[in-house]
C-alpha cells in the first residue's frame, strides 16, 4: 500500500512534466482546434502536456490506472486500484490567449475512489499547489513554501468565484441565478480555470467558489488542496470514467463548490 506523502511525490513529478511543456508556449505552436462546444478548445500543448505526464506516472507507477482529459482511460491488466486524474491544460482558452490562469492538474484517489493526493502547477504564475491527505496543503511560490489555510472568515468585501457553460442555453441559465448568488459577497470573478479557482479559496484570495458542470479531472486536485486548507468543499459525485463517465445532465446537475465553512449555505443542493 502506497502513503499519501509517496503518491504526491509522483504526483509533483507528473505535474512539473507537463507543466514545463506549457512554459514552452508559443503562439505559432498552439494548433488550436475546437473539440465541439463553441469556447472548448484543445491544442498541441494539451496533448503534449498530457503525454508528459503520463509519461512519469507510467514510469513510476506503471500498476495504477490513469483518466485524462484528452488521451481517455488507460487500465493495466492487473490494476492495483490507485487512479490517476489528469487535466494536462486547465485554462485552455487562458493559454491560447496568453492569460496567466492555467495550470497542469493532476491528482491520484485509491481503490475507494479517496483522494489522496493532488497538485495543481501553474507554470505562468510560478505556483505549484499541492497537498496529501491528512497532511495539509501548500504552496509553493518563489522559494518559499507557504502552508494555505483558507479564506479569512468574516472580512468586508467577500469574493465569489464562479464559471460560465459554454453552452449558451446552459450559461443563460446560469446568469439567471448569479445574482441570488451573489447575495451577500461584494464582487465576483471568473478566472476560466476551476482547479485555480479551488486552489485560490484554498490561499484565501477567493472567499467562495461555486460552479456546476464540472468533470472529475477539473475538481480532482484542486478540491483536496482546498480541503486540505481547511475549507468546506463539495464535490459532485458522478459517474467514474473507468464507468464510461457522467451523461451531460448528471454533470450539469452537480455542483463543485469550496468556501469558508460560514459560506456554505450559499449554494444551492
């Protein structure tokens, strides 16, 4: 049986490999393409980033089973039940038009489907969030590694965080209820990366982060780091990719939220 401390090790290793392919940006480089919703981009660096990654958890764990964004589920014949949930570019608009906000996502939960361990790089900010459970969550941010412990309770001028479908029926219908959402907190952002999102109610930068329609690897490392900081979190619970994944309305019914435990009550069941 694997700690959670020897999963993040391979787990920072992932990241750092994938995330090193997204500092290679280059405009002429990205061979964007759009993967069916309009706004849903993949480009050479998401592929590429994803290979890294997989590259390094092969090597090391070649046993465990891996789910990622772009490349799908890998199951060895004799899985040892450990899987691996990888989003190799969470931003990908961000990184097409060279805004800071992406990251390589890369997170591990056992056989219970418990996450264990979790890491979200992001190469342009010079950040690299982690955390294993039961033993917090951290930062790493010009040398220095700071422990991350949640939004401050109770402060005037409280932020929400949130992201938008790119479905327009669906993101209408999101924009409908912003407002009753937002009741209470003094402005809101949309930084279009819900594993930076997490990760920044997890360092206290965001008070709340709410959004519903994720996928697993969106939430998968982000949630456990801001857990791990403290903070109340919910996580959807969807069908598992190595069962095919959730249907479009199973997503888009669930919610993946993370705040301070006195802002729980903001989000609807």
């Amino acid at each position: 049986m694997s700690t959670p401390a020897e999963l993040l090790e391979v787990a920072k290793q992932a990241a750092a490999a994938g995330a090193n392919v997204l500092a290679g940006r280059t405009a002429d480089g990205l061979d964007a393409s759009n993967k069916g919703a309009a706004g849903d981009w993949v480009t050479a660096f998401d592929l590429a980033a994803e290979n890294a990654v997989r590259k390094v958890i092969m090597a090391s764990r070649p046993g465990d089973s891996i789910t990622g964004e772009e490349h799908g589920t890998t199951r060895p014949a004799d899985p040892t039940g450990y899987r691996w949930s990888i989003d190799p570019l969470d931003g990908t608009t961000n990184f097409i038009r060279n805004i800071v906000y992406y990251a390589t996502s890369v997170a591990v939960a056992d056989a219970d489907g418990v996450w264990l361990a979790g890491v979200v790089n992001a190469p342009a900010l010079r950040r690299v969030y982690y955390a294993a459970r039961g033993q917090g969550a951290w930062l790493e941010e010009g040398g220095t590694v700071t422990r991350l412990e949640g939004p401050v309770s109770g402060r005037k001028g409280q932020i929400l965080a949130t992201g938008f479908s790119y479905d327009p029926a669906v993101r209408a219908e999101q924009a409908s209820v912003l407002a009753g959402l937002m009741d209470g907190f003094a402005d809101v952002r949309r930084l279009g990366s819900a594993a930076l999102d997490l990760c920044m109610v997890a360092d206290g930068t965001h008070d709340a982060y709410g959004e519903r329609g994720l996928n697993e690897h969106d939430f998968s490392a982000g949630a456990l780091i801001a857990e791990e900081a403290g903070c109340w979190v919910r996580r959807p619970r969807l069908t598992s990719p190595l069962d095919g994944g959730p249907t479009d309305d199973e997503r888009l019914d669930a919610w993946t939220c993370a705040a301070s435990l006195e802002l729980s009550g903001k989000f609807p069941l």
